[in-house]
C-alpha cells in the first residue's frame, strides 16, 4: 500500500533528524548522504514501520535483522568506496543496506540464503529504483565467486572467524568489512587485501545474526 503524503512527510523528518545524530559519530557526508535518501520504512515490516528511524536493529522475519542505523553508516564508511566501485554484500536481508551502497558504487552484488528474503529484497529494490543492485540466491559457497574479484565487501552476517573463502574474492588492496567471532557476541573488523596476504583492524564490539555456508556456521536445523 502506498504511503500517505503526510505518512512520508513524517518519515522525511525522523530520517533527517536520525542521519542528524549518526553524524555526531560517522564523519563521512558521502554516507551520510546516501542514507538520507534511502527510505528505511520501505525495508521494514509494515506492523513496525513506526519504528524504522529509530537506532536500532528491527527484525524482518525469518529469525533475520535490519541492521542498525549506527552499524549501517560505520560499516559503509569503514570500506571507503569509490563511484566505479563494484561491492559484494553477504546478506541481503531486507535490501536496505545494499540500497545505501548503490548510491555511492557502480555495481552491488548482494546474496541472500533465505529464498523468500531473497526475492522480496529483488523486487524491493527494482520496485524503488536501485537498478545498480543485483541480489542472488546464495549456495553453499560463501559469497559469489563467479564474478569476483571485488573491490569491496561487506558481510552483515557474523562468522565464527575471518572467512578465507570471501578473502579469495577480494580484489588486492580491495577492503572487507566483516564481524567474526562467538555467536551473539563478535568484533567487527575491517581487512585490507595485501600483496602477500591481509592486514586487519578491529573496529569494536558488535552482535550480527550468523552467517551460515562452508567455512562459516552450519545450517540450522
């Protein structure tokens, strides 16, 4: 259903004024700017679309998250894009995230395990006119080999440590964001492709639903 006029002029406001306090935080107007544009109430559940401009992680079904404003904006910042960048997401979740993306890169290639998040998030996109985003159905494998290498990445998942197998997708000098670590309680780190390997900083504490595929979290169930 469409929103109200009024509906939208509400939710002008709340996200003008939550970008307004990431900016206390996130010293990045390139970032900044993409999220006042992109609509977060059109990536969360109707019955707590009230909520979206709030700073916290809400839920969107399927035991997944859309991650929080703050960790949205910091992470985004952290890979330090450019225009003709070409990014992998892992985790597509709702889309929102790699609508933030589109607006600053090329290209974003997003994979979602969840079949029905998979699809809502494709015709979400299309539907708001993020033509720069595809979103694919995950497998097994972590990530999306088949068109690496990236020039960034950005994982919205928590693996159990850093996963070598995205690592592989990456372009040298090419920038990860990615949270390892114990299940509901892991680090974000920021990685650097390097000649010979990678370099790693860790850019604090953060709890991420799991990844899960070979070399991450096993299957549920």
């Amino acid at each position: 259903m469409p929103r109200r006029d009024e509906d939208t002029d509400r939710f002008t406001v709340a996200r003008a004024d939550l970008v307004g306090s990431l900016s206390q935080r996130v010293n990045d107007e390139r970032v900044l700017a993409a999220m006042r544009r992109v609509p977060r109430e059109e990536f969360v559940p109707a019955n707590i679309v009230s909520d979206a401009y709030l700073n916290i992680a809400l839920p969107i079904g399927d035991g997944q998250t859309i991650s929080q404003p703050l960790i949205v904006a910091q992470m985004t910042s952290s890979l330090q894009t450019r225009p003709g960048d070409r990014i992998l997401e892992v985790g597509t979740g709702s889309g929102y995230q790699a609508a933030v993306l589109s607006l600053l890169v090329h290209e974003v290639i997003t994979v979602e395990r969840i079949p029905g998040l998979t699809e809502e998030a494709r015709t979400r996109l299309s539907r708001l006119g993020y033509h720069n985003v595809r979103v694919e159905q995950a497998v097994e494998e972590l990530g999306w080999p088949e068109d690496a290498p990236y020039d960034g990445m950005l994982v919205t998942a928590g693996a159990p440590e850093l996963p070598l197998a995205l690592l592989e997708q990456l372009r040298v000098h090419g920038r990860m964001v990615v949270p390892t670590g114990p299940l509901g309680m892991q680090d974000l780190l920021l990685v650097t492709k390097t000649d010979t390997g990678h370099e790693t900083k860790n850019l604090g504490a953060c709890a991420f639903v799991p990844l899960v595929g070979r070399g991450a979290w096993p299957t549920p169930g």
